[in-house]
C-alpha cells in the first residue's frame, strides 16, 4: 500500500466514528470496484433511482451500473425541454435511491454542499428513501471553514468552467461572491446528522475523484 492509501485509510477511520454518531451510515472502500460490488449488493433489482450531476459518479463507474442495472431509473439525461428537466427533478425526490456526491465533507463527518439548481440539496434533505453519497477522500477537509474555501475557491470554479458558465470565478479561479445568471452556487446546505438513521449512507473511496 503507497502512502497517500495508507493516509487516506487512516483518516476514514476517523470519519466513519463520526458518521455514526450523526446517524449517517458510514463506509470505506481501497477503490472503486470494491465500491461498485457494494452497490450491487445493496440496490436490490426493480429500485427506483436516480442521480444528482456528479463526476465521481461517472468516474467510479456508479452511473454506468444504474443505467444497465434491473432498476427503474428517474434519468434527467432523457429531458429534451426545461419543463421535462424540472419534473424530473421533482420525480427524483420519490426514487427508493437517490445517488449524488458531495462537494466537501469535514473531518467530523458534516457534508457540505452548493447547489445551482437545487435538486441534489432537495433530495438530502428530504424526499427518497436512502440518499446513497459516493466521494473521494479527496473531498475531505479539516472543518467547515476549509469545506468552504474548497468548494468556493476549486471546485466551484473548476466546475463553471467545465460547464462553460460565465461567471466571475471562471475568469479569476476564485469566488468572486457574485449573482451572475450562470453561477451554480445558489443554495448552501450543511448536513450535520440524519434525522433518519442511516437514511443518509455515505461511500468513501480512497481515490482522488471529481471536483
């Protein structure tokens, strides 16, 4: 095992005794495909699912395995006008398994997320029946304050570039705090604990994954 595995094993260990304590459901996995054989044992087959946009999803291999699994998937992709994409969205509040990552995660087990839209902030907060969360430990940070400074100052931007919005932030790489008609960072929900226990199952993987 390389070091940066060793460090990131160390620190879920950390993670997870807090995640219990908030009442969110907690696990590790060395890499993806040990996540991806989770997943298959945990969904059982004709769930309904559904997903917020995420690139650790599609990097891990988890939105590959809900589109040609046996489930009835609430897929935002098949909206061909803004009315089909919004009641998707609403849709996707009544799937069993609701898929999505977070944009940081602290040391002591909150997950702290931006949202443009508002769907994926939606679905944690209420409405399907498990919220499954896929993250890198890379995602981590030590506090709320170091949660924030991540999500506003690198992946917030990484991800308007990526999305070609003109914002200020994809100019200058930082948050320039604005309300510009493209920026993705209209709602800020902080998830201290889950009112339902282990409604909220957060799946760590010990690789850089996503933004």
């Amino acid at each position: 095992m390389d070091a940066k595995k060793m460090y990131y094993a160390a620190v879920s260990e950390k993670v997870l005794k807090h995640f219990e304590r908030r009442g969110i459901e907690g696990h590790y996995f060395d890499n993806s495909k040990l996540l991806l054989d989770f997943l298959k044992e945990l969904i059982p087959e004709n769930s309904v699912v559904s997903w917020g946009g995420s690139m650790t999803l599609k990097e891990t291999g988890t939105m590959d395995l809900l589109k040609s699994g046996k489930y009835k998937t609430i897929d935002r992709e098949t909206a061909d006008t803004p009315e089909k994409l919004n009641q998707i969205f609403r849709d996707a509040l009544s799937s069993d398994y609701y898929f999505m990552s977070s944009s940081a995660i602290t040391m002591d087990g909150k997950l702290l997320n931006i949202d443009g839209t508002g769907n994926r902030v939606a679905a944690i907060c209420c409405g399907p029946s498990y919220v499954i969360v896929v993250a890198g430990m890379n995602k981590i940070a030590t506090d709320e304050a170091a949660a924030m400074d991540r999500i506003k100052n690198y992946a917030a931007p990484i991800n308007v570039m990526r999305l070609s919005k003109n914002t200020p932030c994809a100019s200058t790489g930082r948050c320039e705090h604005c309300v510009s008609p493209g920026s993705i960072c209209s709602h800020t929900v902080i998830t201290r604990r889950s009112a339902v226990i282990g409604r909220i199952k957060v799946l760590l993987v010990g690789e850089d994954l996503g933004f």
